[in-house]
C-alpha cells in the first residue's frame, strides 16, 4: 500500500499518507469491540491479533472477528473494564517487547467514539487500529512579498521522523485535553509564542482525516488531525523551547512545495500544508487537475467510529 517513488504532484502526498485503498476489505480484520456498543471502534489484522498477549478481559471471536472487551461491573462502570482491560494487555506486550513500535509506555490517549471515557497508551493506537487525534497549527507572516510560513526542523534524536519538517506547532491529543489547549500547550513549550496569544489569535479551520498502513507493523489505523491557523506579526518569531525542534525557518510557498517535493516534511504535515495552500488560494482548480480529489482525500470517511452515541451519566 506504501508508495515509494518521488512525489511529483500534490496528489502523490496525499497517496503517500492516506495509503489504505477506497476498496480495502475492512471485512477481513477484526473488529475492536467495547461492551454495548456494536460499533468498530478499531480494526486489527489477524496475524497482529495472535501475537497480542490479550488480557483475560477481552473475548476473542475468530469465528465472526471480533475482540471485545467483557463488562464485569455489569454495566455500571464500563470505561473501568475497559481501561483496565487495554493496560493489562499494553503492559504485557511492553513487558514482553513484543513490537518495535511499542517499546516503551506512552501518554494516554482516549478512544475518540467510545460512550465512555475509555483511554489507552498512545503507542498502540496502530496495533489496536484505533482512530487518534493529532492537532496542527500553521503559523505565517503577511510580507510584501507574499505569504510565508514558519516551518521547524524536528530534533535529530526524535523517535519518529528526526530532522525532518514539520508544522509549525503540532502534537498528539492526551486524553484529557482538548485539541486547542494541545495547541496552546504545544505552542509555549515548542516554540515559545505567548500563550494568551495563541488563545486570542488561533483560529479554528477544519479537520482532516486519513486510513494508514503503519510503517512499523504494516497495521491499518484512521487518523484525525485538527487543524488551526495563526497569523503572527514579523515582531513575534517562533524559537525552540524544548529539545524537539532545532530551528525554525520562516520560508516562502516555494520553498515550503519544493521542500514537500524532497519529502522532507514529515507525512502528515504535508497534508497540513495541503489544506493552507487551498484555503489561502495556492493550490486551485486552475493550477491542479486533481483538485477535487485532494480535496475530498484530505476528509475521508473513517472505518471506525469517532463520535460517541451517547454521554456517560
């Protein structure tokens, strides 16, 4: 499903990150089950389910794919049968080391559809093929010469994606935050910008979604990123402010597409700048044959579900 040859359109980015076909057998995974709740809230390849230590708590149907997690408070505290159900199986595989890509314990992140407040370790968003959400913030300057974006190189010793460019602010959504305080959060400590500024100048702009094969274990999982935009003045510059960004440049369209052309930007990211570039009028229907399927790619419809069906008492 990875495609490997240079990208030569922005279509190819799309292909590189949203990788899983329209036409893909969801049918042939298994389904990730919580209790009362019919719903897919993950899908997981059978060979990634008989490697899985599961805990005694989940019930596993190969008859009919499904994991699912067993209620044993009878309804009356169901995220608790669930998460504990989710750490006693993330323990064993950290335990075991069991995936590359789960090495190690991660922050908590939620199970976007789930009824309940239903979380589990970020790291295995990919083997459980859960739905997580991502939150992104492009910064840019208004210049004589036109629009230009401020762009970070990721840290070199980062786990995932060093030295490469990113979005100017971006992080995983914990589960107790919303995706604007991961952004206000992420903007102080990645790239010191005044906090009280964010929150009066960021503004909310849309979501995008995508299906991935993971690089790791070759799982299928959906990913949500929500997207935000802030306008800054040429007085207020992006510095480091941990070790996971080593320079920010403040660079023009060109420079950002050329770079995007060299996959030099992380995946994801590249679909971030995508969604500038159509909303500020740089990619149109006059310059991209493609663009109506870019831009229907950037929101396609999840396999698994992302909006509870009803709030917990």
């Amino acid at each position: 499903m990875a495609q490997t040859s240079q990208p030569k359109s922005f279509l190819d980015l799309v292909n590189i990150v949203d990788n899983v076909p329209y036409d893909f057998d969801f049918s042939a995974l298994y389904k990730l089950l919580l209790p009362e709740d019919s719903r897919p809230h993950g899908l997981i390849l059978p060979n990634i389910v008989s490697q899985i230590p599961w805990s005694s708590r989940f019930a596993i149907d190969h008859d009919v794919l499904t994991v699912k997690v067993i209620d044993d408070t009878n309804g009356k505290d169901i995220a608790k049968s669930c998460n504990i159900a989710f750490q006693e199986t993330v323990d064993a595989i950290v335990d075991k080391q069991l995936f590359r890509s789960v090495a190690k314990h991660s922050e908590m992140f939620k199970v976007m559809g789930a009824n309940q407040n239903v979380v589990y370790e970020r790291f295995t968003s990919s083997l459980f093929g859960l739905a997580s959400r991502g939150a992104h913030m492009t910064a840019f300057v208004r210049t004589p010469e036109g629009i230009k974006i401020w762009v970070p190189r990721r840290s070199k010793h980062l786990k995932t994606y060093p030295d490469m460019l990113d979005t100017t602010v971006a992080g995983g959504v914990k589960a107790d935050d919303t995706p604007f305080a991961c952004i206000v959060a992420e903007s102080d400590e990645e790239a010191s910008l005044p906090r009280d500024y964010v929150r009066e100048n960021a503004c909310s702009i849309g979501v995008l979604t995508h299906v991935a094969e993971s690089n790791y274990t070759k799982s299928v999982y959906s990913q949500v990123l929500y997207l935000y935009e802030l306008e800054l003045p040429e007085t207020i510059i992006p510095k480091p402010g941990d070790d996971e960004v080593e320079i920010f440049h403040l660079w023009t369209v060109d420079e950002v597409k050329q770079a995007m052309m060299r996959q030099e930007f992380k995946p994801n990211s590249s679909l971030v700048m995508i969604d500038f570039f159509i909303r500020h009028g740089i990619i149109t229907p006059d310059n991209d044959d493609a663009y109506a399927e870019i831009t229907m790619r950037l929101r396609r419809h999840l396999p698994v579900a992302i909006t509870p069906e009803k709030r917990s008492p």
